[in-house]
C-alpha cells in the first residue's frame, strides 16, 4: 500500500497498563482480553487519512527493561527517530501513576527530538475501580508539556481521536520544520 508519510510512535508506560491492547484497538479495531506481556518490542502498522494525505503509523510497544528501578539499565534509545511518544497508564492503578514522571515522562522529555510529540494516554477509562482522576492525569500533562488523552481499548472510547490528534500534530511540526530549512 502507497502512503504519503511514516509517522512512528513509541508507546510505552508500566506493565500491564494497556500498550498492546490499545495497539490492536488503533490498528485492527478490537479488543484483545488474552494479551501475553510484550517482550522485547512489538509493533503494528495502522493507516489514516490526515487532510489529504494517506499516513502509515507504525505504532511500537516497548517493554521497560528497568521494572527494578536501576538507572543503569535505563535504555532510552528506542526513541531515536520516532515522531511521537505515548506514555500510557491504567487510570485504576495510583502507585504507577506516581511513578510516570521518573520512570517514564523524564526519559521521554530528555530523549525526544525537535519534532516529536509527546502525549500522556490514560486507558482503561471504562473501568469503575479509576483511582486517577482525569484532573490528575491533565495536570501532570500541561507540567510535562504532553497531550492528554483519555482512552478504553473495551469499547474504542478516545482511541481514534487520539491517534488523529497526535498525527496532526505531528504533521503540522514536520511541515513547520521543512518551511524553515
């Protein structure tokens, strides 16, 4: 398939916060309750008309190696050539949330390039048991300089909106740039 532009976004955030399943939501529109945990890196392709243009996403799920906290494992390389960067987190789970800005925003921040977007993705909205309000999740956003979204792969709620929004973006920064070369 012909397509106008590669946009590709690192998506990453702690265990079991919904990377993948909000993967298959954005590139095959379902649900997938049986997700084994990724290792390593996954990655799926999904296509979307921004104005008049066909853009190919390819959207990369990234296991953080350092769960036990050591700097020295750290490995923000993945970033390297990726137009957008979503930090995910699952809305019912507060002590992860808590850990975002050190564990994932900070090296999200230091490692991003001039164009790249960074947003902070909520999932799991549709749940009852949410410990983070979206007041919370918005805060951290606007002191981060993210997006903010709010997202349930169940059911597609905020998902398609998302990945337009942060495609736009995207593409309104690379043409910014190739006006002033």
């Amino acid at each position: 398939m012909d397509f106008d532009y590669l946009f590709r976004i690192a998506v990453n955030g702690p265990s079991f916060a919904g990377k993948t399943s909000l993967i298959y939501r954005l590139a095959e529109d379902v649900f997938v309750s049986n997700v084994l945990m990724t290792i390593g890196i996954d990655f799926k392709f999904a296509y979307r008309t921004i104005e008049d243009s066909l853009v190919r996403y390819m959207l990369v799920s990234l296991m953080q190696w350092d769960r036990v906290g050591s700097e020295r494992f750290r490995n923000t390389s993945y970033y390297r050539n990726v137009l957008g960067i979503a930090i995910v987190y699952d809305c019912t789970n507060l002590i992860d949330f808590y850990s975002l800005t050190r564990d994932y925003i900070g090296p999200a921040i230091q490692s991003k390039e001039e164009c790249t977007v960074l947003a902070l993705v909520a999932t799991k909205i549709d749940l009852e048991e949410r410990t983070v309000t979206r007041a919370m999740g918005q805060q951290l956003a606007e002191e981060s300089g993210f997006l903010y979204f709010e997202t349930s792969a169940l059911d597609g709620t905020g998902v398609q909106d998302m990945l337009a929004q942060i495609g736009t973006e995207i593409r309104r920064r690379v043409r910014e740039k190739a006006d002033h070369l």
